[in-house]
C-alpha cells in the first residue's frame, strides 16, 4: 500500500472490515404489495399471484418476486424507516476523511439462494467486506464493500448482495480555476 492509501485507510477505519449490523426486520410484503408490483412491471408469474398453483410447482404457498425481495432494503432508505436503514447500512457510519464526499456507485452483484413468501417475516444484516483504495482520474478513491444479507424466518438466507461504492475527495469546480488565470 502507499504512504496515501496508509493515510487514508487508517487502522480506525480498516477495524470496519468484517463489522456487521444488527438483524433488523424488514417490513413485511403482503399480497396487496405483489399486486401493485405486478401491476407496475407486467410480471403476472401465477406462482406469485396463485397459492394453488404454487402448491402445484412443490411451494408451500404464494412465492414474492425476487425482483421485489431485493427492493424491501432499498425502500427503507426515506421515510420513517431511515435512520433504521443506517444501522444496516454500516457504509454511512464509515469514518472516512471529511473531505471525501463525491461517492459513485461501482456495481452490485446480487445471488437469489431460496424463496421467500407472501406475508413472511424477513430480516437484513449488512457486512462491510472490504475496503480498499485506487487511483482514478477523480483521485485517490476509497472503495467499500458491503454485502446485505436478507434471511427468512427460520434464519435461512434467502439473497445475498454485494454493493461497493467508491468515495473520492469533493470535487473542485471551476471557479477556482479561474480565479488563479
């Protein structure tokens, strides 16, 4: 690592690697939910909308989009819901230097490893994976890591997904350019 990157990524903030949030409980989606989500995307698959047929395919009941599983975390971002959303999202918590403020979304990867259900009780735990430092045009950026974990009601977990932003120092505007001309 160079003497910048050690400067930036101090041993208070490299302690954030491997933190996880507190379980919290995610509201729950219920069958009206499903229909406005259908209604919105067009995606009548019956093994949402149909207990019956769900049985039919081996489920024991109505299954929830998966699609609308990976948007309960993001819907708890306004609202009354937020600041519970910033205990799980560990990135908003990270002592970075406070001049890095210009934050950029750099991928996400998401992994559908169970089906969840129609009124069933989820929860969401966040894990800061890695964090790390790469020079860019923007800078010296800081990359963070996060993986959300949504878990069933048995504890099982249902979808991983893996985010990493990256933070550069505040971008300079013109003006003080030229003002130096």
């Amino acid at each position: 690592m160079t003497d910048a990157a050690e400067s930036i990524i101090t041993p208070e903030l490299r302690s954030w690697i491997g933190r996880r949030s507190p379980l919290a409980s995610l509201e729950i989606v219920s069958a009206s939910d499903v229909r406005r989500y259908v209604d919105a995307t067009g995606d009548a698959n019956p093994l949402w909308l149909d207990d019956e047929f769900a049985r039919a395919a081996g489920y024991p009941s109505r299954l929830l989009p998966p699609t609308l599983v990976g948007w309960v975390p993001f819907s708890m971002k306004e609202g009354d819901t937020a600041s519970r959303y910033d205990t799980i999202d560990l990135r908003r918590r990270l002592p970075l230097p406070d001049d890095y403020t210009n934050v950029r979304n750099t991928g996400a990867e998401t992994e559908w490893l169970q089906p969840a259900y129609v009124g069933e009780q989820l929860s969401m735990q966040g894990v800061i994976v890695d964090i790390t430092t790469r020079q860019g045009r923007a800078g010296l950026g800081i990359y963070v890591t996060q993986e959300e974990q949504i878990f069933n009601s048995r504890q099982e977990m249902v979808m991983r997904r893996r985010h990493t932003i990256a933070v550069f120092p505040a971008k300079k505007f013109s003006t003080e350019k030229k003002e130096a001309d």
